[in-house]
C-alpha cells in the first residue's frame, strides 16, 4: 500500500513528458476562492514556506506537487543520486529543470515565480501549463496535490474581461477527472453555504464520494461564534469528512513564525476552543486524512488505471513498431534514400517504373503530351505573319539599306521582323513551361509517397 503513492506520481512524470493526457490519474485537487487559504494549507502540510506570498492572484498556473518520503539516508541518496555526494534532508526538484536539486526553499519560491512569468505575464494574468515540483523530506507523507488559482470575479492588471469564465474552466478541466478527489477550501468567516469550492464540487460530484471540505482561519471568526456546527457537518454535510485549521497570519509570515510553531499554536487553539473535535482536525490530521484517502482511492482505480495503460502501451508500441528498426548509419541510409528515389524518378520519366498509373496520363507521357499536344496545337493555331504587312517588310529593308540599293534582304531587318513575331511565342512558352513544372512536382509527390511505403 505504501508504495502506491510513489508508483502513480512516477507514472504522472512519464505522462507529463510524454503529454498523454488521456489517462486519468488518481490526484487530489485544491479548490477555493482567491485568498481562502488554499496555499497555506499546501505549505502546513510541507512543512515548509516555498510558495509565493502576496496580495490578490498569487498561484496564476496550477502547481502539481509531488511529496515523496524518504526517511532513511540509503532512500535519500537513491532518490537524490546528485554528483556532489551530499546527501540533503528535504529538497525540491522540478520537471522543467532536469534533475536540478533546490536545497533552498527560498529558491523553489524563486523558481516557481519566475516560471510563471515565463508564461503568465508579471501582472496578473493566468496559464492552464502545469508547474511540476516534487519535494522529498523525512517529514512529509506520500501525496500528490495539486493547488489551482483562485476563484476571482472581478479582472485586474492585465487579465482578460472573462477571467472568471477561464479559471472556472481551468478548474473544471481538472475536478472532472473522474479519479481525482476534491480538496475544498473554505474560509470559516465565510458563510458556508455560499461556498464557491463546495458549490463546483457539487457540479462535478454531486454524490460527494471524492469531496473533502477544509475550513480555513478558524482564528478569524467574529467573536462570539464559532464553527461547530460546521465541523460537525450540520450546516452543510460531505461524506469524506470537514477538517478545520488554523493559518498562519500575515503578521506570524512577517515574523518569520516557523511552520512547526504554527502548528504547536494550532493544536493549542483547537484544545481550548473545540476540545471535542481537537483530534479530528488540524494540519497533522489532515496530512494523514489526505494520505488515506488518496492510497484508499488509488486502489479502487488501479484496476481501470491498469487496463488504460495497457490498452495505450499496446497502441503506442505498434504505432513505434510502424516506424522500423533505429537507424545506426545516418550517413548511408540517407544516401540510400536519396539513390532510390533518384532511381524511382527516373523511371517514372522514362515510363519503367513498377508502378505504372492505368487511369491517367503521368510523367515522361504527360510530358510528351504537353509538348506535342497542348503546345503543338497552340503553335499551329498561331499564324506567323499576323501583324506583318508586304508594306512592313519593303520599308524594314529600306531602312535598313540607307541611300544604297539592295539586291539582297539585309540581315538587321530580317532580325527585327523575326523577333517581333517571335515575342508572340512567348506566352504559350511560358504555359507550356509551366505545364511542365506541374508535372515534374507531381512525379515528386509520387515517388515521395512509394518509397514511405
């Protein structure tokens, strides 16, 4: 069961850089309004602060983010495997950067920022291309989550007028997947039936069995409430369960408040404000909730996960099988190629290929055809004195004799007769050329297409 976890994030990596996004895996999604709490949550789980921070839109593209465990030092050099022979604690890898370690959460913050302005703008504007981190630590559990931008409504900077429509279309693209379950992120001093998160997962899950709710800044609750009644599941039920938690504020951010004392501050707050649902709520309960929840869903998929990867195994190794064996001189098999096709196009021409066309005329016939038929006619529908007058003839030669008598045609005004007639040749040379170009293109197209066969 273990081992679950790790295998499915291996085959989303091999499926991400293969771009097949026909297969449906399993994953957890985290969906919420734009500054509900989404981010913190993802960083209490890590444990560490590697997300960027900010006012507004801060994820502007979805981040699929991968926690490995490796609690042993043999786990960590294997899944480390760097030149440098130093084995780290925890550290980050992302997709785009090879096999890049990030030591420094800082930098992963860095990192993440500046791929989103690569594609998103430094504004505010969004992109559906995936972020992918893996992060490996002895203090995480095997997860897969992926954080979404936050439901907005109103459009600012340089984002498009209909930002709503596109993150909501963004979000249902990944919720709709049938084997993903649904984080739904919602801030406790909020009314919890205007939920957006619940209200999209309900469109795409109405029975609820992929859905857990989260409830976020239960610290913030107007004085003299408190969110008993939607722990317990009586405002708004969900089957996989409502967990609460407490963020860190933007003050504890400012003070550089540590995640774990965050955490110590959470379970306090919960002890003393909700001593019966202490146990089954916060960050660590959540971490493990989310583990169990998603090695219990990868299960009940694994049996159509597997005929789905087989059934594309099958169709991509015949379609690789269609190409031929690899090629080891490129140097000859070009050369090969390049002699068959000469050969091929020759006989084509000369009327010795193998592959003869019975319905119509081709190559070295068409041409003959177009020079002997098409042209001939032309030639022969064109008179070769149209234009020319015996009065133009007598006064080209007497021009061209000056004061003295001629007993022969000079030379200059033959030439100049003969070239003005000869200019009328000129259009139907050019078609016939033209003709000839056709033909010569289209023998190209059909050599091309035999010797791909």
């Amino acid at each position: 069961m273990n081992t679950l976890i790790p295998t499915i994030n291996k085959l989303q990596q091999i499926l991400s850089t293969v771009a097949a996004e026909s297969v449906h895996l399993p994953q957890i999604i985290g969906v919420g309004s734009q500054s509900s709490g989404k981010s913190s949550v993802l960083e209490s789980i890590v444990g560490r602060d590697f997300l960027p921070r900010g006012p507004g839109i801060v994820t502007r593209r979805p981040l699929v983010l991968q926690l490995v465990n490796v609690a042993s030092v043999e786990e960590r050099k294997l899944a480390a495997s760097g030149d440098t022979g130093i084995v780290p604690e925890e550290w980050g890898m992302f997709l785009h950067c090879k096999n890049k370690i990030f030591t420094d959460f800082d930098e992963i913050r860095q990192e993440i920022e500046s791929e989103t302005e690569r594609t998103s703008g430094n504004n505010k504007g969004i992109s559906p291309e995936p972020i992918h981190l893996r992060i490996y630590s002895s203090s995480v559990l095997n997860l897969t989550l992926i954080d979404l931008p936050g439901i907005t409504k109103v459009p600012v900077g340089d984002q498009p007028a209909d930002i709503e429509y596109q993150i909501r279309e963004m979000l249902g693209m990944y919720m709709s997947n049938p084997n993903s379950l649904i984080l739904a992120v919602t801030a406790a001093n909020t009314d919890m039936a205007t939920s957006e998160a619940l209200k999209l997962a309900r469109d795409v899950d109405p029975d609820g069995r992929r859905t857990l709710a989260v409830v976020t800044k239960l610290d913030l609750m107007d004085a003299g409430t408190d969110a008993m009644d939607v722990l317990t599941g009586r405002v708004i039920p969900v089957k996989l369960g409502i967990i609460g938690v407490v963020n860190r504020s933007q003050h504890d951010i400012n003070v550089n408040k540590s995640i774990a004392d965050a955490i110590q501050d959470e379970q306090s707050f919960l002890q003393k404000k909700y001593p019966s649902l202490a146990n089954r709520n916060g960050t660590k309960y959540l971490s493990k909730t989310l583990n169990r929840l998603l090695m219990h869903h990868i299960r009940d998929c694994l049996p159509e996960l597997k005929t789905r990867v087989n059934v594309l195994t099958a169709q991509y190794q015949s379609m690789l099988n269609s190409y031929g064996y690899p090629i080891e001189d490129h140097n000859a098999t070009l050369l090969q190629i390049i002699t068959k096709f000469a050969t091929e196009y020759c006989n084509t021409i000369e009327g010795t290929a193998r592959n003869i066309e019975t319905s119509e005329l081709c190559g070295g016939a068409r041409i003959c055809y177009i020079f002997h038929e098409t042209f001939g006619r032309t030639l022969e529908s064109i008179d070769p004195l149209t234009g020319l007058t015996t009065l133009d003839v007598l006064t080209a030669i007497r021009n061209a004799t000056g004061p003295r008598p001629a007993l022969f045609v000079p030379e200059v005004s033959f030439e100049l007769l003969v070239k003005r007639q000869i200019k009328r040749l000129e259009e139907p040379g050019l078609r016939c050329v033209e003709l000839v170009h056709e033909e010569l293109q289209r023998i190209i197209q059909h050599c091309s297409t035999y010797n791909t066969r």
